[in-house]
C-alpha cells in the first residue's frame, strides 16, 4: 500500500526526495529508468478498460457531474494507481510541490505522471489516464477521493464512514455511493488535512475534532478509537447559491401566502425562533427570513460556523471558536451575544441556541432588539419554547420556572416549524404565535399549519398550508406600525381560504 498521506504531510523529510538536484522546477529527479511493462499484453487488458468509463470531463470540471460519475473503482485500478503513485512520489519534491499554486502543481504532476505511464508501459487511453491524473492530483493536493464530491452542489451532507463506506444526501435522500478510500490510513490522513487548516489535530489523543473547509462547509470527525469501525467523517456542504424563500415556494415546502407571512413576521421585526431536527431546513429558512430586514437596520450575527448570507449593508459577522490545542482562547455563543449588546444592534441572530446564550438571547430580544431571531432543536412550536426553558436552568439560572416563562412570552413572538418528512422532502409544518401565559402555561396559537393527507403513487408527501383561521395575531399592532396590516390581513385571509 502506498502511504502517500503521511509522507506528504512530513513531506520535507522524505528520504526519497531530491531537493534541488535537477534545475526543474519542483526539483524533479531524473526520471525513474524504464521498467518491464506493468501490463505487458499490448491491447488494454481487461483490468484496465473493463473500469467503467470514468466521466473524466466531470471530475475535472466541479460542475454538478450526475450520480453515475461516481468511480467504481477496481481492484486493478487501484494496483495500477498505486504503483504509479509511488514512483511519482519518488521523484518529485511534496514540500516544494506545496509552494506551487494548484494550476501549476496540477501541470507538473500531469507531466510526470505521462512520464511515468510511458516508462512503466501502462497501457492506458487518454480519457482514463487523464481520470488517473485526476485523481492522483485529488490525492497529492486536495482531499483524495472525496473530490468529485466535494465538487457537487447538489449533496447537501457527506458521511464517510470507514474508508470504505461513503454515504451522500441527495434531495432529502441518503444513498451509498461506491467512492471508498484505499485503507482507513488513507481516510485518516485527509481528516488531518481537513482539520490541520484550521490549525487542529486528530488522532488517538484527541479523537474528536471540529473544523471547517475553505469554502465553509462543516466538518466533524471522530477517529478510533472511539469511532469503531475506522475514521469517521460527517461534513455538511455549504451551499454557495442559499434558498430563497421563493424556491421553497416552488418546492412546495411552504404555501405562497404562508411565504407572505413569513415575510411580514421577518420585516415588521418579530422576535422569532425557528425550530427543527438536524438538516430540516432551520439555517435555510432563517437565511431567507433575513432577507426582509430593513437595509438601513445594524445587525449581528452570532454563529458557530458562518453560514448566514446576509444581503444588508451593515451587518457584523462573528463567529465562536473552539479551544486551542492546550484548551485555551475559547470563545463559546454566549460570550458572542453577551458582547453583541455593546454593540448596539437593532437586530442579534444568533446561529443555533443550544446553550446559556438562551438566557441572554431573551434578554436582547426583550430590551429593545426586536426582530431577533434563532435556530432552536425542537419537534414542535411547543417544544422548541420548553427547550428554550431548560437551557436556561442547565445554563445555571436559578430563576423560578414561572419568571422564566414570563420572560419567553415577554420576547418571543413567532415559532417557525421546520421538518424533514419521511420522503425527504424539507417543509415548514407550523407558524406559531405566542400569546400569553396562563396561569403557568404559555399558550400558544396556529397561524399556518400544514396538514397531511397522505401519499401519493411515487412516495411523495401529500399535503396543503392550511391557514387556521386567526385574523388578528398578537403582532397585529406590530404590522400596522409598520404599515403592513393589510398585507397582514390578506396573508392570512387568502392561507386560510387554500382548502
Ligand atoms: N425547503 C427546502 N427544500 C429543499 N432543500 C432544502 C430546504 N431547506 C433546506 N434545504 C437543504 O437542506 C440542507 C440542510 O439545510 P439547513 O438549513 O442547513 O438545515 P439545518 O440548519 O436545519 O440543519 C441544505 O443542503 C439545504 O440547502
Ligand atoms: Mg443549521
């Protein structure tokens, strides 16, 4: 087996490298001297071209290859991959192979890899050898075989579980794909590329690790020994092109007067919590209702890995960070939304409540920062405020339960339900209002819900947003300050005639 990733991770002490001993630009090493053929029999052996045909084109071009592009990858291909690999890490120099910009590291691979492929007599066409090179480029300078996944904007999670189990989230869908890694040392290595950028480490000492791809998608992993079955990877891809709120129009995933209201819940400055399981849609949803805040408003936003995309002109990003090696310099939410108030915001929203900065969040919201909003792990409107109420106690508050639910009724308005339902599609079941407390009871109120009438032929969901018949909501007064109660009015007149 090659061991590629650790080598060029210690890539200045390979014994193999020949720094600077040929004028080339990388210090190449005089090319390795023809060898006998690795497959000797002059028409392409069955090894070699019975691997399906990899979409070459795609891989190199990051742009949304179909599913069936994914490699299948044999034995023999790998073997072949292998012994080309090594002799290329033989001959060049990694460590100044990593001061080259990718364009360039790319072309000088290519050469000696085509080198390499005449001197050992790999019988090999064009379009397979140029998949080869591509994935020997994918293993030397980026993240192996995770790269045509990584590439595809159409996977919403990645789940690596063992080098030889890759998972991808399609659609709401997880399927197996037939990507796999050429041993678990192969695996654990790009995990230590991965979280090496953001100047971490895992392994055996610290098993568990947190990190961020360049382009801002999440990464967790957790090695052995915790992880049993081999190094585990989960990393929840960024979007670059958001949702906007008339996509989930169009999905389905929310009625067109229902959007109306999540619009108007969004401009006239609601304080607003958006609750759901894990990929169900909360940072979506929250993303779009950002989308209705006033140009001229200042706001921060408060996250754990920034993945908000906010459109206004005066809008502060901060974002938490993790202990460092020796455990110092954390900074965790509730510092962020504690220095928030300094900073004279007119609107705080804060990434995922999960923690103590619950405590502070209701404060903010209740001192004159309306129209903050959250992410909040809950399964129903109902839910998400009692989570809110036992964060607040875990987080050490010793209030009696009654001033803490004063204190959720006193600021928040609206709980937005998202959920992920069994056919994978992602839709917003519930627009809940606060409306007061009775006696130790919050009570709460419908606006929309959407109502399930079953399945169609092809296992999709059937349903409708149904409005229930609330015309005036609590915020009422809120929308006519802001000019909007006829939009209000219409809203929820015209959800409540969809039937
Ligand atoms: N209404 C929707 N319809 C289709 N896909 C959606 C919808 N909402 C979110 N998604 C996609 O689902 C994935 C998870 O969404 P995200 O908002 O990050 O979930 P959460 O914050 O609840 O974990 C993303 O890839 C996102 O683009
Ligand atoms: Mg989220």
């Amino acid at each position: 087996m090659a061991s590629f990733g650790r080598r060029s991770s210690e890539g200045a002490q390979l014994p193999s490298q020949r720094l600077g001993a040929t004028p080339g630009p990388i210090g190449r090493a005089p090319a390795p001297a023809p060898e006998p053929p690795l497959i000797s029999s002059a028409p392409p052996p069955p090894t070699v071209t019975s691997a399906p045909p990899r979409n070459a084109g795609a891989n190199v071009t990051p742009i949304k290859p179909a599913i069936t592009t994914i490699d299948t990858r044999s034995d023999a291909y790998y073997q072949i991959k292998t012994t080309i690999f090594n002799a290329l890490i033989e001959t060049i120099d990694l460590a100044q192979l990593a001061q080259l910009d990718q364009d360039s590291a790319r072309d000088e691979i290519r050469d000696i890899v085509a080198e390499i492929i005449a001197i050992k007599n790999v019988v090999m066409s064009i379009s397979e050898q140029e998949a080869m090179l591509q994935d020997i480029c994918n293993d030397v300078l980026g993240y192996g075989p995770l790269e045509p996944l990584l590439a595809r904007d159409d996977i919403a999670d990645i789940m690596v579980n063992g080098a030889n189990n890759v998972f991808i989230e399609v659609g709401g869908k997880v399927q197996k794909t037939n990507i796999r890694f050429r041993d678990n040392g192969q695996l654990m290595n790009i995990c230590q590329r991965i979280v090496s950028q953001v100047g971490r480490r895992v392994d055996e000492s610290s098993p568990i690790c947190d990190a961020r791809l360049p382009d801002g998608s999440r990464v967790n992993v957790i090695a052995p020994p915790l992880a049993i079955d081999g190094p585990t990877l989960t990393i929840r891809k960024f979007k670059k092109d958001k949702l906007k709120l008339q996509n989930l129009v169009d999905f389905g995933s929310i009625s067109p007067p229902g959007a109306k209201l999540l619009q108007i819940i969004g401009a006239v400055r609601c304080n607003t919590l958006i609750s759901g399981g894990t990929g169900s849609g909360k940072t979506t949803l929250l993303n779009c209702l950002t989308g209705f805040i006033a140009p001229d408003e200042r706001v921060v936003t408060c996250e754990d890995a920034a993945e908000l995309q906010l459109q206004q002109p005066h809008v502060v990003r901060l974002e938490t960070r993790p202990p460092n090696l020796e455990g110092q310099g954390q900074v965790t939410m509730t510092d962020l939304v504690k220095n928030c108030l300094r900073m004279r915001p007119d609107r705080i929203i804060v990434g995922e409540v999960r923690g103590p900065e619950a405590f502070d969040l209701l404060q903010a919201m209740n001192t004159g920062h309306d129209g903050s909003m959250g992410t909040i792990h809950a399964n129903s409107p109902r839910e998400a405020l009692s989570r809110l109420e036992s964060l607040i106690t875990m987080g050490g508050f010793r209030l009696p339960q009654k001033t803490i639910r004063e204190m959720i009724v006193a600021s928040i308005d609206v709980v937005i339900q998202a959920t992920r339902l069994r056919d994978g599609s992602r839709k917003i079941i519930n627009i809940a209002e606060v409306v007061g407390l009775e006696g130790e009871t919050i009570i709460m109120q419908d606006l929309v819900v959407f109502e399930l009438e079953g399945e169609d032929q092809n296992g999709k969901v059937a349903g409708r947003h149904r409005g229930t018949g609330i015309s005036r909501p609590r915020f009422w007064d809120r929308a006519k300050y802001y000019n909007m109660d006829r939009d209000l009015a219409f809203a929820l007149d015209e959800a409540e005639r969809v039937r």
